[in-house]
C-alpha cells in the first residue's frame, strides 16, 4: 500500500493521459467491431470494455504497468462473429455473442487456475519487439489523415474536403510541446516532470479547439445521457437461452484463444518496456482477464485484452503503479456518465498528435538498428513479424514472425548436432566427435552426412556421455554407421550411447525447494 501511496503523483497524471487516449480508442474499435447497423446503438460497448478492462482487470492484476480494454486485434473476429450471430438469431445477434463473451471469459479463467500462463514465454524477444514495432508502425501511419483533419487515408487523398487549417494548427502545436517536454532540459525542471506532456497537450488542444472553432466532426464524440436512466440503458444484457447454439461456444473458445494470447504477448512486452523491469504472473493475469470478460459480457461490453497501446501509453507518461490503470477506468466512468460533453471539446488532433510519440517510441529506429546488430537470426523474424502485422493483421503477423524463427532454432539445430573442436577433438590420430546435449531428428541429416565422410583407415570416437537425450533416430543412425565401418577400415568407439530422456526439471527443482523450505521450517 506505501509503494501505491508513494507513486500516486506519477499514476494520477498518467492515469488521466491514459484516459484521455483510451476514449477514442475505445469507441473507433467499437466502430471497427459493430456491423454498420447496430453502430448506433451499441457504441457505448467499446466505452465499456474500457471501463471494465481499468477497474475489474486493474484490480486483479498482477501487472503493475499493463491497462486492459477492447482490442483491435480482436476487432474482425468480433465483426464476424456478430454478423453471423445476428443471421443465426436475428434480432439479437449482439446481445448473444454477450454471451459468448461470458463463455470465452470463463475459458480464460479455466486456463489462468490449469496454468497454461507460460505459454506467452514460449515466443522469442525478436517477435515481441516486432510485434511492439510493428503496432507502433500502424499507431503512427492511422494518425497522419486524422492530423489534417480526415477519417482515413481515402478522404485525405481525395483532395475534396482540403485539408482542415485548424486540425493540422493544433496538431503542429501539440508535436512541438511533445517535442520539447522530451527535451533533457525540460526534465531538469520540477514542475515540468510533474506536469507530463501529454496532459499540457490535451489542455492547450481544447483552448486551440475553441479558439480556431473546430466542427463537432474533428473532436471527440462519446454518447451523452441526459439522466441517469438513460445512462443505465446504455448497458445491454446477454441473451443465454441460445446455449444451445454450437457457433455460440465456438464464438466463446476463440475469444478466449485470441484474447488470452494476445494479452500474454502484451504482457511480456509491457514487462520489457517496464523501467522497474518487474515480470507480472501471466496465470493471475489469465483470470484477471477472464474475470473482466465475464463482467464486461454481462453489462454489454466488448471482450477485452491487455493491450500494448494504453499500457504503453501508461509507460510514457510516467506511470508507475496499476493504480493508474484502475484511476483511468474511474475516471472513464465517472466522466461517460457525468461530463461527457465536455470531454467532447478535446480535439481528436491532440490525441494523434500523442499517438504519433506513442508510435514513434514503440519503432524507433535505434531498435531497427540494435536488431541488424544481433544478426539475422533475430533480425530476420523481427522484420517478418512487423511486415505481417503492417500488411496484415496482429495476429498473422505474430506467427509468421513465430514460424520463421521457429524455422532458424531448425536450422542452427541442425548444423550443431556435435562439439568439434580440431585442437581439442583430433588427438592421437583419432577423431573425437562429442555428440550435444541435446539430439533430436532434427540432426539425422547432419549427423549421416558426417559420418559418411570420415575418411577410411581412420579412427572415431563417438563420445555421448554429456548428452542428456538423444533421438532412437540417430541411435539407429550411428549402430548403421558402426555395422558398414569395419569394410571401410574404420575402427570406431562409441561412449554411452544411449537414450537417457529427461523429466520436468522444473518440477523437480519446484518440489526439491518445498523440501528445502519445509525441512528449514521444522529446523526452526
């Protein structure tokens, strides 16, 4: 509690930053997400989402750094999902993929309590960091039309409409105060840490709105409600008398597959870019994020996930506590049902302008640069991880970057399936060839090839006594090799050639320390 007190100055400015970035985040996902017809009416979903994901997940958490709410990586699934839905049970297509949502939700929390967390540390830093690269890449290119005033790319290079004066003012306005907050100077000066940029951006945007008299269609549009009852009608119930519905569970499941990867993704790259460098526990996180999708199902929300954008967002404007992610889910209630006219002056200009370091920060090109460095095992699944998320989607992006590094761990694997080392393997007239730790198929080839050319009249030794498991494969390989080796006059010695395997050594290391401790404790 005295490490949440300590840091409120740093998670209240940040919280509010948060906020203010996840608003229209939050309802251009639900745009994305909601067929054309029902845009109308269940916009709010997506405001939602982001209320739940703040409060519910945020105090469940484990993650000190990450904020939760609806995701565009989840965005086409839910479209199709909801479309189908609504042909099946016309009508109520929306209200029963609610539950659906509430179905995917308990899923997460079943895989959180069976621990199946650790999946998230099976992908390598190369595809996390291009994944970040690649989200910071479409963050950055998806602000540019709104920076001058347009929707989207197709309006802006239609010429038609122009380019809005006053947009690209507030916008230019806003990168330079961004600009120079990021300054070593400015951060000398106290006052100038405690006010965080992004905040002064959004204050400065709302007096340039006013002043230049921006149209309602350039600044920020949430639904307002007159009274609390109609505030309350906002909030839609899910429809469970379709159960029986196999597309219903279907719709579940892959919720609760794509969201619970993606916000274990986000959570290992959130971790990385933590300052404090602290790991969150992706199992709490399964069931904060399950909890959150059963809670947001039931009051008519969008699923929800981690996501990279608002908790990057978090990092960048100094937060550094989960105290700010559930300040911004408060607040995000408070002013949806309180002041929501008001939060509708803040230019949509100013939160490119934000956006635009956000982006900038995730893909940076001292990153493109540290990647080259590292070689092409690293570089090459980084560059595939942000083509496919840029050209295609989060997700497709995320596993070809997977299957190509995937394809080098093969490769090198199979150059490596022994030690040689020609001053210390090829003494006295023999060739040592020290099998690895570790010999799968995947060395069969390699492993043939070598030993079809050791030169005849010579002599071997196959040494496997530091492997810990090796392939009935390559133990058939090598007894060949030994049956055709006296025609070739070659004498051979093999030294523990024999499988061993291995158990969950993790598990026995986890139980040998409860022993420890528990031995320890009667000591006491």
């Amino acid at each position: 509690m005295d490490e949440y007190i300590k840091n409120l100055k740093y998670d209240l400015p940040a919280s509010i930053i948060v906020f203010l970035v996840a608003v229209p985040l939050c309802l251009g996902i639900a745009l994305a997400s909601l067929p054309p017809e029902m845009q109308a009416e269940y916009l709010f979903s997506g405001i939602i989402a982001g209320i739940v994901g703040g409060i519910v997940v945020g105090l469940i958490s484990g993650s000190q750094l990450g904020v939760s709410g609806p995701a565009a990586g989840l965005a086409v699934i839910v479209l199709n999902a909801i479309t189908k839905l609504e042909e099946l049970h016309p009508g109520k297509g929306f209200q029963v993929f609610l539950a659906a949502v509430v179905i995917g939700g308990g899923f997460q929390i079943i895989l959180g309590l069976a621990r199946a967390g650790v999946i998230g540390y099976f992908f390598p830093n190369s595809v996390i960091k291009g994944m970040l690269a690649g989200i910071g890449i479409i963050i950055f290119k998806k602000q540019i039309p709104i920076a001058f005033g347009h929707k989207d790319f197709s309006s802006l290079m239609d010429g038609a409409a122009g380019i809005s004066t006053g947009t690209t003012i507030v916008t230019a306005v806003s990168l330079i105060i961004l600009v120079l907050w990021e300054q070593k100077f400015m951060k000398d000066i106290k006052v100038f840490r405690l006010l965080q940029g992004p905040l002064v951006v959004v204050i400065v945007g709302v007096v340039l709105g006013g002043v230049l008299a921006l149209e309602a269609v350039h600044l920020v549009s949430i639904p307002v409600a007159k009274d609390l009852t109609e505030f309350k009608a906002q909030f839609t119930s899910p429809d469970f008398s379709t159960l029986s519905d196999r597309f219903v569970w279907k719709t579940g499941l892959t919720i609760a597959i794509v969201a619970s990867l993606e916000t274990l993704l986000c959570l290992d790259a959130t971790d990385k870019l933590d300052p404090l460098k602290r790991v969150a526990p992706a199992n709490r996180e399964l069931i904060a994020q399950g909890t959150g999708n059963v809670v947001a199902g039931c009051l008519g929300g969008l699923p929800v996930t981690q996501v990279i954008v608002r908790s990057s967002t978090n990092i960048q404007s100094g937060g550094r506590t989960k105290v700010s992610a559930i300040v911004h889910g408060i607040i995000m209630l408070f002013c949806a049902f309180a002041i929501p006219a008001l939060l509708n002056k803040i230019p949509l200009a100013s939160l490119a302008a934000i956006l635009f370091l956000v982006g900038y920060k995730l893909a940076k090109p001292e990153l493109f640069k540290t990647m080259y460095q590292q070689g092409r095992n690293s570089f090459v699944p980084f560059i595939t991880t942000i083509a496919g998320i840029v050209f295609v989607d989060l997700l497709f992006g995320i596993g070809l970057g997977l299957a190509v590094a995937i394809l080098f761990i093969l490769y090198n694997n199979y150059k490596k399936p022994f030690l040689f080392d020609a001053s210390k393997h090829f003494q006295d007239g023999k060739i040592h060839l020290e099998l690895a730790e570790d010999v799968t198929f995947v060395n069969k080839a390699s492993i043939q090839r070598t030993l079809s050319e050791l030169p005849n009249d010579s002599k071997v030794v196959i040494d496997a006594s530091k492997t810990v498991n090796i392939d009935h494969d390559v133990i058939e390989i090598v007894n060949e090799f030994l049956e055709s080796a006296p025609h070739r006059n070659i004498e051979a010695e093999v030294i523990d050639l024999h499988s061993l395997g291995i158990g969950n050594q993790a598990a026995e290391m986890s139980a040998a320390l409860s022993k420890l401790e528990t031995e320890k404790t009667g000591t006491e």
